[in-house]
C-alpha cells in the first residue's frame, strides 16, 4: 500500500524572483515532482536529448478551489491533474492520472503529461493522432499505479482541505475583503 501526504510548501523561481505556496504531493515521502523528474530525465537521456529542470508544481492553494474534487476524480474530464505548469495553469501542462475510489482503496494510474514529449507542438493532442505523426510520448509507466488505503488518503485529503479553507480566509482577511 502507498502512502500520501500533502504540505504546502513555498515555490521559489530565482531567476524571476517571486514566491508563492503550492500543495506538494508525498507519495512513500518523496515528492512527486522528483518522482516525475526522474522519469523525464531518463526518457530525455534515452532520446539523446539535454537534460532539464522540472517545469511543474503543485496546485495554488489560492485558486484550487477544486482540489477536493480534482484528487477524488470527481471533474469532468476523464484525467484529474495532480501537478500544474510552473504557470500555474493547468491547460499549459500538467501531470495527470486516471482517479478511482474503489471499496476501500484510492487508486491512480494511467499518469501522463498532455505534452506528449519534448518535440510535441501542442499540449492535449490525442495520443493516436500524435503517433501516427510521429511524436514519441515519454514512457511514465514506472510512475504508478499507486494504490492507496481510503481510510488515510480521505484523512490525507482532509487535512489538506481544511489548510486550505484556512489558508484562504487568512488571505482574504489580509486583503480585507473578508
């Protein structure tokens, strides 16, 4: 069984100089954005291309007025987003897993990024299409499944709901428009 946390953590960008708190995702404590680093990297080294940075984050928690519902896979596209563009726009890119509550288990799969790879002109492209045209979409399938007890990822999701709320109203009592 795999285990889930979330932290708001701060995003720093350096070379831009601004900051700002996301919702990063644990699973078995490593934060999935280096789980999905890493399976980047290796698709990149295996095509001959440079390695880069990660261009993902976790959601804003000042605008994911959603992400309740987004992380129990109750939206209306058939993938919920699970890491946003660095943007903080989920339509430039994301990462992004079929969401099933099943019995007594949370379980994601099919996790993948709507850039297909790096020589993909157009994020959302259907996968078919993208192969016939000879786009070759970077292989996530060591990333996953994760199975989750539902017991611990609804307290999981829980906790994080609630720092949210909280979050918000602390923001909109700062702004006094609260």
């Amino acid at each position: 069984m795999d285990n889930l946390k979330f932290i708001i953590e701060d995003y720093v960008d350096e070379k831009y100089g601004f900051r700002f708190p996301t919702i990063n995702v644990y699973i078995n404590n490593q934060n999935l954005i280096s789980l999905v680093e890493e399976i980047e990297q290796r698709n990149r080294i295996l095509r001959g291309e440079e390695p880069s940075h990660s261009h993902y984050i976790g959601h804003d928690p000042r605008y994911s007025h959603d992400f309740r519902d987004e992380f129990l896979g109750l939206q209306s596209r058939p993938y919920s987003v699970l890491l946003t563009c660095t943007c903080t726009f989920a339509e430039c890119n994301c990462i992004m897993a079929k969401i099933a509550v099943v019995d007594k288990f949370v379980v994601w799969r099919e996790i993948k990024s709507p850039w297909l790879s790096s020589n993909s002109p157009s994020p959302w492209v259907e996968e078919d299409i993208a192969l016939g045209l000879g786009w070759m979409p970077y292989d996530y399938s060591d990333l996953g499944p994760f199975i989750f007890a539902k017991r611990t990822y609804m307290d999981a999701l829980n906790w994080i709901t609630a720092r949210i709320q909280l979050f918000r109203f602390i923001a909109a009592f700062d702004r006094g428009t609260y």
